[in-house]
C-alpha cells in the first residue's frame, strides 16, 4: 500500500534500461558525439591579426623586368614595324589617290563650267573667294581608288558623266600584286590612273527628260537634236585588240587607218563614209596632242557586254572618251583640248551625223541579224521550256492512271509500254541503216 502512495505522490523512479536481446545488437543506439575541444592544438592555423594586416612580401613576381628580357618580345617587334608601315601606306595612298583627283577637278572645271549649267554635285555652280570655280564640288568620293564628277545642263547633252580610276594604293599587298603581275605577264592589265567620261544625247527626247514646272511642255523648245545611229571609234593602237575583245559594240566594226590621225592611232567603224564626216581636223590635232595619254573616243549607240535578250539591244545613243592621267598637273594641259573637244562632239553629231539610206541600210542589217539570233534563241528557249511542261504533265497522268490499277494490270501497262519503246528504237536503227 505504501508503495502505491509513493508511487503516486511521490513521483516515479526512474526505469531500468532494458535489457537487449542479442539479436538486436545491431539496432543498439550509437553514443553521441562528445563536443569537439575549443582550445587549438599545436597543429592548427593562427589566427589572423587583427590588430595589424601583416605586408605582403615583393617578391620576383612583381618585378616584370626581372622575370623578362626584351628577346621575349622578338615576336611583337617584328608584327609592329610591318603594321606601322601597312598604315602609313594607306594613309599615303589615300592622301595620294585623292590630290590626283583634286587635280584633275582643278584643270578641268573651268572647261565644263562653260560648257554646262550645272557642274557638280552641290546643285548651281559655286565659287570660292577669288570667284574661280571651286573644285571641291566637282568630285564625289565613291570609294578610295574611284571619284566621280557630273555635269548636265547643255544643249544637246543630257548628262555627262566622269569617272576617275586610281590604284589601290592604299592596299599595298594588292598594289605591289597588280603591279608585279602586271610587269611579268602581258594579260594581267598593271595598275593605271585613267578617267573616263560619257556624255548621253538627247537625241529628240528633251521634252521626256527635262523638267518642266506643272508639266507645261508646251513651252519647251529646241533644235532638233536627233542623229543617225552607229558605232564610230578612234583607238590607240596599243589599246585596240583589248578594246575590241572587252566591248560588245566594238566588236562589230572594222579596223581602218585614216591620214588625218597619226600612225599610233586608228578608226573602228561601221562605214568610211561616217569616218569622213565625223573626223575633224581639230579632233585628230586633239588626239595627236594628247600623245600616249590617249586610249579612245568611241560614238555608240549598242550596248558594252553582247545583249541576251532583244529588250537589251534598244539603242542609247552616247559618246564615250577614255584617258590616261598625266604624272603632274601641268601634264593636263595636253589633255584638256581633246576634253573640250569631247564636250562639244554632241553638236558636230547633231549638224553632221545624217548619212545616206545605203550607209544607213549597211549599218542596220548587222543589228537585225543580231535581233534575229535572239529572236530565235529566244523562240527555242520557249519550245524547250513547252516541250518539258507538256513532259511534265504527260508524266502526272501516267502516275495517277497507274495509281488507280491493280498489280496485273500495272504489269501489263509496263509491259506494253516496253514492247511500243523497243518497236521505236528498231524502227530508229532500221532508217540509220
């Protein structure tokens, strides 16, 4: 009885451990872990300082010219110097390029100021302070080998346009290819400073060219600037064979040399007759003036590369004048008289440039007989792509005719179809034989 009171009162004792069978030792609870000791060993790592950050130590890392030696920089010492040269090549021959188109504006503005309303790019003529035309406004940087110029505003010209063509000499790897190329073999063309300028005729269409405020074209009038159409060329001779192979138009002319003209240079024409009322004599002193910087002065009205279509043999009727530039800027003034002689051709095809319907009739059939090859070309270029749409439909109906038959009936739709191919190949063989 007392030790139930107790029991109840006086709170419970505290219970045996159990005892542990032996077959589940295994399953014993582990002992925990005892709290690992505080204090450091002898072992362990300091603690940082705080009272004072200990300096790092100079050592050799540091000091880049101990380590190095300028053998180690052999490799950049060579690429460096051939940088800097690339560089100041292309700041040379950009420099370059450019005074040479600066001089050519410079020797030829005056020359299209008085032949043209409108010279340039910048709209009406302008001028600097001494009241000289300004050549800055003549040019048009398209790149840094090709300047362009423009000029329009002419009785019996459209437009004229200029082109001036330089070296790469801001490229020195392909300046000195072309140029070594150009020096061993005779088909590589070498690096030349040459301009070319095309002036396009009116030919009778100022009233579709010109601008006229609210279309009032009734108060537009001109001559009659109309002209023959054909090829007419003068040529120096050591430019003549690739002139003709590179150019569609002078290819269907031929070759005759001329009294007027020095022996250095010859006429391609369609007739002689076109020669003798074309040929000045103050076109050939022009020409022979100009000496080796003349290439050629062609009057065209077909096209540069050989047409493949019949929509691209339409005439346009233009002049074309091609000429090397001089060393220096003095050098232009044996230039600039062929220059205004090419300026002012316009008129003398205008007033001279109407030949007789034989001369006319000649001239003509070398361009039907063209149009006729294109005709043709283009007719059977057609019945190819006929004959292979029809090829193509006859195919689609074989395909759905066997899509709708059974498996002996496709056998013997085969089967015919080889036997009716072998009847036609003996029947082929039969006619050779």
């Amino acid at each position: 009885m007392a030790g139930l009171f107790k029991n109840v009162f006086g709170g419970s004792q505290p219970s045996n451990p159990a005892k542990v069978d032996d077959d589940f030792a295994d399953f014993v609870e582990a002992p925990e872990p005892s709290p690992a000791s505080l204090v450091a060993g002898s072992s362990s790592i300091p603690a940082v300082n705080t009272q004072g950050v200990t300096p790092v130590p100079y050592t050799k890392w540091y000091r880049v010219w101990e380590r190095t030696s300028p053998r180690d920089f052999m490799q950049e010492a060579t690429v460096m110097p051939i940088i800097l040269l690339i560089i100041l090549f292309h700041f040379w021959g950009t420099r370059k390029n450019r005074r040479k188109a600066r001089d050519w504006a410079q020797a030829h503005t005056s020359a299209m100021q008085s032949e043209f309303a409108v010279v340039g790019f910048d709209g009406p003529s302008i001028s600097n302070s001494e009241g000289q035309p300004d050549p800055e406004s003549l040019l048009k940087e398209r790149s840094a080998q090709e300047f362009a110029s423009y000029a329009t505003g002419r009785q019996n010209v459209a437009f004229v346009d200029v082109a001036i063509k330089l070296p790469k000499r801001y490229n020195p790897v392909t300046f000195w290819t072309e140029t070594v190329l150009g020096f061993l073999f005779e088909s590589w063309s070498p690096p030349t400073e040459t301009y070319e300028a095309t002036a396009y005729t009116f030919d009778g269409k100022e009233k579709d060219v010109v601008p006229l405020p609210a279309n009032d074209r009734s108060s537009l009038k001109v001559n009659n600037s109309t002209y023959d159409g054909f090829i007419w060329a003068v040529v120096h001779k050591n430019y003549m064979r690739k002139f003709r192979q590179d150019r569609y138009d002078a290819s269907i002319t031929f070759t005759r040399d001329n009294n007027k003209l020095p022996n250095w240079v010859t006429v391609m024409t369609e007739s002689a007759e076109i020669t003798d009322a074309l040929l000045t004599n103050e076109l050939a002193q022009a020409i022979e003036k100009a000496g080796n910087d003349f290439k050629y002065l062609i009057v065209t009205d077909q096209p540069v590369d050989k047409p493949m279509k019949i929509e691209e043999t339409t005439p346009r009727k233009r002049i074309e004048l091609s000429v090397t530039l001089p060393s220096s800027a003095e050098g232009y003034s044996t230039t600039l008289p062929l220059f205004t002689q090419f300026l002012r051709f316009a008129d003398r095809l205008v007033g001279s440039a109407h030949f007789r319907p034989e001369v006319m009739r000649k001239v003509r059939s070398t361009r039907d007989e063209e149009i006729k090859k294109l005709r043709r070309a283009d007719e059977e270029e057609k019945a190819e792509e006929r004959r292979l749409a029809a090829e193509k439909v006859k195919k689609e109906d074989r395909e759905r005719l066997l899509r709708g038959m059974s498996a002996d009936e496709q056998k013997k739709y085969l089967e015919r179809e080889q036997q009716k191919e072998h009847r036609r190949m003996m029947k082929k063989s039969t006619r050779r034989g």
